[in-house]
C-alpha cells in the first residue's frame, strides 16, 4: 500500500513515447512541476498532452514544448505561452480548443466510465459545425479540422455529443499526500488536478508535503487514494507566479 517513490525521476521513468497524459492545474497554479521536470529530463517525445493551458514558455508544460517534447495539445485556453502560437500557427504541434466547462467534464467522465456526454456548450458554434484548425499545413493552409458533432434535442434545446477522455498517465500536485496516495488540494490547485488523475490509468502524485496514513482525516480528502499509484515528493518552492500585479508603493504626505 505504500505508493511513496523516491525520486521524480524514477516515477517518470516508464512513460513512453506518444504517450497521452492529462496534467492538472489551472495557469501555473497546482501544475506538477516536479514531475514535469522530470519528464523533460528524461527526453521522452510525441507527448499528447490533456491540459487545462500549455505553462508559460520557460516554465511548466512550457519547458516540453519548447524543447518539442510535445505532439499535440487538448486544452481551453493557451494564450500566455509565445513558443506555442509559433508551433501551432507553424504546423508543429496539433491543437484540439474545447471549451473549459466541457473539458473538465471530459476528464471527470472519462475518471467515471462515462463514454460521453450531452452539452450545450458550442452550440451554433464552430465547435458544432467542425472546420477548427487542429493543424496548420506549413503554408498556413488546414492540414487537420476539427470534426462536426452529433447534435441532439432535450426539451426543446439542441446538445452537442461531447466524448470522455482517459489518459495513459495522470500527472498532478497536492498539496498533502498519505502514503496510500489519498490526496489534498489548497484552494484553487484543486483545479483541474482531481478530474487529471480519476482520467488517468496510471496517476502519480507530486505532494509539497507526505505524511502517514491515517494523518488527513477522512472528510478533507479530496482525491482517495484508490486512483493514485505513486507518490512523489515536491518542493514547496517550486511555484511560480504566472502574472505579478502591484500596487504602487505609497508615498507618505508631507508634513
């Protein structure tokens, strides 16, 4: 019952190329940086990456695309990173958008056995009608569109057929992980981070801090144990801030 690995590396060592990982977190905030490091050290290739966003171009995910680690990207929103407008628009890196609510619903019914699912988000939208830009051909013309929908009415309303997603790894952080991989999230790291690791066959935890089990109580976990199959220790430092706002510093009146 011990999950408790003790090296980053070693809990990456046997994802393979063009393997399919879901990574949790919301902009830079709950990303499995320790893990992602890892990955990126080992060299692995081909990734096709489920992600909320693709990091900032010298930080989290950013630092597989950059170094072209990274095959294609499912995601909502990717508009902080230079390095992937350039591989996408280039035609180096395939890009599925969905919207936001409905890929956090790919991943939570792909963790629950769900095939698929009706939405009405993307309704009357391209999203709907297909023809989005997954790959650039190299003179900017579509090499790979996205496909059209299956669209069905609910008391009167059209939905859009959405299909699950699963993973082959899950890659997530907590905040607090027991030795049986049951896990907590603070705040908003809980984004996205639970709904990765229910979606991934294999999911492995980077934890800022590891204690016994029995040491959360059962009401505070937010992802049990159950879908975790290694834990990992983080560095609580290792964070960044994906945009610093100030104010600025006030001047004391004259007296």
């Amino acid at each position: 019952m011990d999950k408790v690995v003790d090296s980053a590396t070693r809990a990456v060592e046997d994802i393979p190329r063009g393997a399919v990982l879901a990574v949790g977190g919301f902009g830079l905030c709950g990303i499995p940086s320790t893990l992602i490091a890892a990955l990126a050290e080992a060299g692995t290739a081909g990734l096709r990456v489920v992600s909320n966003n693709c990091g900032v171009d010298d930080w989290g995910l950013g630092l597989l695309l950059r170094a072209g680690r990274i095959a294609r990207m499912t995601s909502s929103y990717v508009g902080e990173n230079k390095e992937f407008a350039r591989q996408y628009l280039s035609g180096e890196l395939e890009v599925e958008l969905t919207p936001q609510g409905t890929l956090a619903e790919r991943l939570r019914a792909g963790g629950a056995g769900i095939p698929a699912f009706f939405t009405p988000a993307g309704v009357g939208t391209q999203v709907e009608e297909g023809g989005l830009p997954w790959r650039y051909a190299s003179d900017g013309s579509i090499a790979h569109a996205s496909p059209p929908k299956e669209v069905r009415e609910f008391g009167g309303r059209r939905y859009l057929l959405e299909e699950a997603i699963t993973a082959d790894f899950a890659l997530v952080r907590a905040e607090v992980a027991d030795r049986h991989g049951n896990a907590v999230f603070n705040a908003a790291a809980r984004n996205f981070n639970p709904l990765c690791a229910m979606a991934g066959r294999i999911t492995l935890v980077e934890a800022e801090r590891i204690v016994e089990p029995g040491e959360i109580p059962p009401d505070a976990i937010h992802l049990p144990g159950v879908y975790v199959d290694r834990v990992v220790a983080a560095d609580p430092a290792d964070k960044r801030i994906e945009r610093r706002t100030l104010q600025p510093a006030r001047t004391s009146p004259e007296k």
